[in-house]
C-alpha cells in the first residue's frame, strides 16, 4: 500500500492513536459484530452476553498492539503498521503465475476460503498479517483474530486445540467470554483467522498442528482462514488450502522501502540511489527480502558498501548493531551496555553458545525465567562469572537489538539472527569430532535439510571444506560402496533418496510433480535424503533439471495407476514406489522405463560422478598432507 492509498483511508490514519483505536472499534462494531452479537443472542439471552463490549476492548486493544512494531534498523522506537510514520510496503502475493492483490483480503478470499502464503524467512509475512489483521478491523466484514502459531508449544503433544489456542489468544486482549458462547460465535461465520508462522511450531508437533488446523476449519468453515509459513513439509496436511506464494520485493518497492528505514538525510538518498543504479540487481538475494534490505540498509550504514555473501553479510550486519553510532549519526542509535566487562568476541561467543543451544531445541521464544537459564547455562559453559544474565539479557535487548520483548515473551528480532549464530558456534567452537556427531544426529532424524536451509548454507560459507568434510563425506562412502555393488546402481541411488512421485493434478499438463520423502518407513532414508541433498545443493550446485518433457511418460503411468483408486486422494495422486515395484498396472519394462526416465531427470548419474570426483580429490588432498614438502603444494 502506497502513501496514496493510505491517505483515502482516514479511518486508517488515526489507527496509531487510542482515540483511533475506539473510532475503529465502534466503527467495526456497527457492522461484522452486529452480526456476530445478534446471532449469539439468539441462542443465549441478552442479559448473559457482553459480547459489544468485550470485542470493542478487544478491537481496540489489539489494534494498537498490532500497529506498533520495532524494526533492526529503526531500533528501540516503534513504529506504525499503517497510518503516519508507518514502514509498511506490501510484498504482494501470487497463486500460480498470476499476482494477487494483498492490500485486503477481498482478492484472496475470492480464490478459496482457506489460504496457506509461504514465504522465506524477512520476506514480511508477519508484517503483512498484522496489516491484515487492522485493515480488516477497518472495513468490518469480520472479527479478525491474529493467532501466532509459535504459542503451540504451550500445549501438549497429543492435546493440540486449534480452538483453545485462539480463545487464549483473544482473552489476552481482555474477551471476557465464556467460552461456550464462543464456540457457538464461531458458527456465524463471522471471524477471520489469521495464523501467523506455521514454520515456528516445533517439529514434534507440527503434524499434528496441521491436522487440528484442518479439523478446525472443517468444523467452522465459514470463517475464512490464512496460514503464513516458510516452506516446509509438514505443511502437507493442510489439504483444502490452496497455496499463495509471497513475492519479493520489485526494485520500485524496495527503494520505497528504503526511503522509510530512516529520515530523507544525504545518506539515505545515496543509499536509494544505489539500490536503483547497481545495488537491487547486484545484491537481489538481499534487496528483495525486506529483512535483509532493512540490514543492510545498516550495514551501507557503516560500511559504505554491501558484502557479497550471506555469512559475511550478517556478520556486518551484526557488527553494525554491536557497534552503532549516535542516534545523530547515520540513522543509528547508541545506549551503553551493561555488561561492561565483556569485549565483543566474549559477547558474540556467548550470544553464539545461546543461538546454538535454542536452535537444535527448537526454542524461538522464551519466558523470560527460561531465557535466563538459557543465558545462565552459556556463561557458565563459558567461564564468564562476572557476567550477570539479567545485564547480557537487557544489551542483546536495548543495545544490539537481536531479543525483543512482546508482552511476557522474548523472541529474536528474526529467527534468521538465532540460525546465524548457531552456525557461527558450530564452525568456531566444535572439533571436527564434535561437529560429525552433531551432523549424523541431525541429518539422519525425521528432519529435511531445508528445514535448516540457512543454517548450512551459512556453515558452507564459513568454511566449506571442513563443513562438507564432516557432515557428508563418511556418510557420501557408505553410499557409494553400497550403490558400486548393485546391478543398476543409478536405479539405486535415486531410490536411496527418494519414495514417492506426487502429482498435484494429473489432468493437468501443467500440473506441478515431485518426489516425495518420507512417506515410507525406511529408517536411513532421511539421512541419505539429506547427505546427498546437501551434497548437490552446497558443494558441487548440482540441481535437477525439473521434470521435462519426458514427464509425460511417468504421467501416464501414474494415470494408469489412479485408475486403480492405489492412495489417490481428492485432486492430488501419490504413489509409493512400493506401489510401482508390486502393481500390475505396469509390466516389467513399463516399470523399467518409468524408473530410467526419474533417474534421468534427476540428474541421478551425473550427481554420482560429481560425488566420486570430490571423494577423489579429497583423498588426494590428504596424499599431498602427507609429503615432505607439502607447503609447496597447498
């Protein structure tokens, strides 16, 4: 939304204000909860439902909560969603190749009433869900409701309720409701779910959120509801939800952007005009993600320029934050640190030590008597006595800005932060030893490498070698050896890696198709999933072509088989290759060529060459170790 728009929504402008706050609400309450309080009434008198008042406190409430927000580069001042001094810049939204207008949810919702958005991490989800959430409430076609799905893991596996999460959620803003009222509310149809961070529920119990998010939606399925998640598997479930995908920023927005970070000074300016002359085409992985333009806004801040690589990139940027000048000075801001004994490799090591520990937990928010025994166990780790955990708590908090407070929760500023600095302990404080047996841990759980993506990337960075080294290389021989003794042994490989063909549509020439992991119970299939994916991805960048022309080969098989009614469901099909070795849909050399065309176009023999070149050339790097002279050959 530009400032044109914002200024025809004047109802909009004053949102940032108490007064605003209780305009929208009586505003909101004439029309969707009207509905909502009426309908209610009905079924329960009108003496026992307060219904008016309690969602006026929660409109009001909510809105002005929802409409502060802290950015990296703005530092400890809040500012405005919507409304004056705002930072807000729509990313847009796309089903297929068509855009679709993310300023309402008008556009949306006209594509089906359950909506998942999958996005990378700093491409704005949350953002935008928070200014769905107050243009919603503006207009007053429903009762919105923004429920951060990170809350989750305040329920216990196996008792994960959709409806107890969100009756929580609203009594934090002050419903007092009881809550048979309000499950009989959400019959009407008249709320609007909004569920932020899929990707932040913990893996243990991201399953079984899904299927209760499902089951939820299947029972109230006239309040429309939109998911935000980073891509990840577990989202499967999530079968009547059609799938939108975030857009990055064009250069256009991310020059808007920009000139929002900061106040209209000379270096802003020239930051603006680099991002339109080099900077956006030359740095797009950054420019377009909202996030990682806001640090680097902080970093030109400082540095005067902008590094190529990710690693070295928050690594700036951490600095930046560490060591920001005056708020007179740059945009930046400057508060003394607490922690006055601690020099900035100590207090990097020791934010690093926590990073690690909370990642490989799954732990990306804290109370604060957890966060403090988190930091607690850190400095003991570490032999830092004279550090207080409270004074560390409150510089990563006021100083350097990487731990926000909201309400009684601490959580990073963005997990990408917590990722980083994981992968800085994991290269700068593990022996070769130590990292193989986090790597084998890691890799041969439940767990796709994508789930970490930054995380490895960020280590193949740092240093590529030692990482590729000692999280592939032993697992990468087992492979091999195993693969060299089959009789078709690029039949082989691919099935190590893989179980199952998806199709989305089979009637659909266009129709997305993909391999599946996971779906069966091979107990090492994770791990050689992982191993050769990061393989592909990380040290030789060995991608697949896609499923080409010759896809429609294994389209027709896979017709044939549907036919069949074998573990096809709705529109899409998935099949086992359980169920392609046994059917008898397939004869013997149908089932030949249908397996050729996959190892094809995935590249499969060509992945094995490049994995036989690098073990050589690792064998014969080690050979060189061992002569006399060998610092004439390094």
């Amino acid at each position: 939304m530009n400032d044109t728009q914002l200024q025809t929504s004047p109802n909009m402008l004053d949102l940032g204000t108490q007064a605003g706050a209780q305009k929208a609400g009586e505003f909101f309450v004439d029309r969707a909860l009207n509905g909502l309080v009426d309908g209610v009434k009905k079924k329960y008198s009108e003496a026992q439902v307060f219904l008016g008042a309690a969602f006026s406190r929660y409109l009001q409430n909510a809105t002005t909560r929802y409409n502060q927000v802290r950015t990296l580069a703005t530092g400890t001042t809040p500012r405005t969603i919507i409304g004056k001094n705002n930072i807000y810049v729509s990313i847009g939204v796309k089903f297929g190749e068509k855009r679709i207008d993310a300023d309402t949810i008008d556009s949306m919702l006209r594509i089906s009433n359950n909506i998942l958005i999958l996005g990378t991490g700093g491409i704005g989800k949350s953002m935008m869900m928070r200014y769905l959430f107050l243009n919603t409430a503006n207009r007053g076609e429903y009762v919105p409701v923004l429920l951060e799905l990170r809350k989750v893991s305040n329920q216990s596996i196996g008792q994960i309720s959709v409806l107890d999460l969100i009756y929580s959620c609203m009594e934090d803003f002050d419903v007092k409701l009881p809550k048979e009222q309000f499950e009989y509310s959400l019959r009407l149809g008249k709320y609007l779910f909004l569920m932020d961070g899929f990707d932040e529920v913990k893996e243990t119990q991201a399953t079984e959120t899904a299927a209760a998010i499902q089951a939820f939606c299947a029972k109230y399925p006239k309040n429309p509801c939109i998911i935000t998640s980073r891509p990840r598997r577990d989202t499967s479930p999530l079968e009547t939800f059609t799938t939108l995908k975030s857009l990055p920023l064009s250069k256009e927005q991310a020059i808007f952007l920009a000139s929002k970070i900061w106040k209209e000074d000379e270096k802003t300016k020239e930051f603006c005009r680099q991002l339109e002359d080099e900077l956006y085409e030359k740095h797009r992985d950054f420019a377009e993600n909202p996030l990682l333009l806001s640090m680097m806004f902080l970093t030109f801040m400082r540095n005067n320029s902008i590094p190529n690589h990710l690693a070295e990139f928050y690594n700036k940027a951490y600095d930046a934050l560490y060591s920001a000048h005056d708020s007179n000075d740059k945009g930046c801001y400057r508060r003394e640190f607490r922690c006055q004994n601690l020099d900035e490799p100590s207090f990097k090591l020791l934010l690093s030590h926590f990073c690690f520990q909370s990642y490989f937990k799954e732990d990306y928010e804290f109370k604060r008597d957890d966060l403090l025994a988190y930091l607690q166990k850190s400095i003991k780790k570490l032999g830092f006595d004279s550090v207080c955990a409270i004074d560390y708590l409150e510089d990563l908090r006021n100083v350097v800005c990487i731990i926000i407070k909201d309400g009684d929760i601490y959580r990073f500023s963005h997990r990408s932060f917590q990722a980083y600095f994981a992968a800085c302990y994991t290269s700068n404080s593990l022996t070769d030893e130590q990292q193989k047996k986090l790597f084998a841990s890691i890799l041969s759980g439940k767990e796709v490498f994508w789930d970490k993506e930054d995380y490895y990337k960020i280590l193949a960075q740092i240093c590529p070698q030692r990482f590729a080294v000692n999280a592939l290389e032993e697992k990468l021989r087992f492979i091999r050896e195993e693969v060299n003794t089959q009789l078709n042994p690029d039949k082989y490989f691919f099935k190590l890696q893989f179980n199952a063909i998806s199709i989305k549509n089979v009637d659909d020439p266009t129709s997305r198709m993909g391999l599946i992991i996971g779906v069966g119970e091979c107990e090492r299939l994770y791990y050689d999933y992982n191993v050769i994916g990061l393989f592909r991805r990380f040290v030789r960048n060995n991608y697949s072509k896609g499923m080409e022309p010759e896809r429609e080969y294994i389209w027709s098989c896979v017709r044939r088989i549907q036919e069949q009614d074998i573990n096809c469901r709705q529109n899409r099909c998935e099949v086992s290759f359980k169920v392609i070795d046994s059917t008898d849909v397939l004869s013997d050399d149908e089932r030949e060529q249908f397996y050729s065309t996959l190892v094809q176009l995935n590249e499969t023999k060509e992945t094995r060459e490049a994995i036989d070149e690098w073990l050589l050339e690792i064998e014969q790097g080690r050979e060189l170790l061992a002569t006399g002279n060998f610092i004439d050959d390094l």
